[in-house]
C-alpha cells in the first residue's frame, strides 16, 4: 500500500518546504495546535512548491476568479500539509 508521499506524488501534488520567518520575528500562536482530537490551524497562505507566496491577491468575485480562488485554497491545502 503506497504512503502519502506516493499518493501525493501520484496526484502530482507537491508539498511547499516550512515557512521561514524573517530573523527576529515571532509569532503569537502556533501554525497547528492539537487540543484533543482536532487540529486547528491558522496563518497558512497560499505557497508556491518553491516556497514564494502564491497570488493573485484580491476579493473574490472582484479581482480573484473563482476558479482562481479554488487553486488558491488548494495551495492553502497543501501548506497546512506541510506545517
């Protein structure tokens, strides 16, 4: 039975690498926090697989088609996969 990281590959998802923070900054909470039996998650943006933000920047339904935003929220998916 293939892992993750072959089903991954076999959808030809790929993974960013961890976000980096500029030296010095800290921040307040923790990228996944595990109470129980859920995960909460927060301070994920969309990433391209190289690391950089990934756009477009904007409202959706404005600037952002929709089928924009759904490539978006999945890269989204695939940062908090990463965390």
């Amino acid at each position: 039975m293939p892992g993750a990281d072959e089903k991954l590959a076999g959808l030809g998802i790929v993974l960013p690498p961890p976000l980096k923070l500029p030296p010095g900054m800290v921040l307040p909470f923790p990228w996944v926090n595990i109470r129980g039996d859920r995960a909460y998650i927060s301070g994920h943006g969309p990433q391209e697989p190289g690391g950089s933000l990934a756009g477009p920047f904007g409202a959706v339904g404005e600037s952002v088609s929709l089928d924009e935003a759904r490539a978006s929220a999945r890269k989204v998916g695939c940062r908090c996969s990463a965390a």
